[in-house]
C-alpha cells in the first residue's frame, strides 16, 4: 500500500459559498484553523460543479447569492446527498427566514455578521458527527 488514506478527522473538505470577500475569508481562516480544507465559490452554478467533481464533507452557504441562490442550492445537494451537514448564513435572522433554510434543507441558519468563536463551535461539533 503507498498511501493509506486519510481519515475524515485529520482533515475535512468544506464548500463555502460565499460572494462576499470579507466574510469568505473570515469563514476560510478559521476552516484552516481547525486543520481542514476550503473549497470556495462565489456563485451558486460553481458551487454546484464544485460539490459535483469533488468529495465535499460539509457546505457553508449564504443564502443571497449571483445565479442560484443557497435554497436552489442546497435543495439540488439534498437530492444528492441526506446526509452532508448544512450551514446557512445570512443578513435576515427572521423566523420565517429560518424556516426558510430549514425546509431548503440546511441544519442551521448562522446570522451576519459572523461570530468566529459561534463559527467555530458549529463547525467543531458538525465536523465530529461527520466523520
């Protein structure tokens, strides 16, 4: 055998989408932090090619996005995959906006501005059930 594979835990493929830079890094620093890869898109389209030619274990999506907007996303990565932990965030924290993820199939909605160390605990604990 030349390589023996690698364990989910030691490292972890994350798709985040996101058009805002700011915020992309701030979620990409703190993925590579916890010793895990990023995987980044900008749009809805690549983030669909991206989860469809790669092995992707976790999305991080906004929700207000170019060409698909995170719902149309995350309803096309749910028919692909149950299973595959689901972050949303966004502006709007309202009920019915949670609700909104939810029925679209993410597990949580995560408001902005973001919250590194509220970022941190999600993705510690999702990661851990994911691998």
């Amino acid at each position: 055998m030349l390589n023996p594979p690698i364990s989910y835990k030691q490292g972890m493929r994350i798709l985040v989408v996101e058009d805002n830079k700011a915020v992309s890094l701030i979620i990409c620093r703190i993925i590579e932090e916890l010793g895990h890869e990023y995987v980044l898109a900008a749009d809805g389209e690549v983030a669909l090619r991206l989860f469809r030619q790669r092995e992707i274990d976790l999305l991080i999506l906004d929700v207000e996005l170019p060409l698909l907007d995170g719902f149309v996303v995350a309803r096309e990565v749910r028919n692909e995959n149950q299973q595959i932990p689901m972050l949303f965030i966004s502006g709007n924290n309202s009920e019915a906006y949670q609700q909104q993820c939810l029925d679209a199939g993410g597990d949580t909605l995560m408001p902005k501005p973001i919250r590194p160390s509220e970022l941190r605990r999600w993705l510690e604990g999702n990661l851990a059930s994911a691998s």
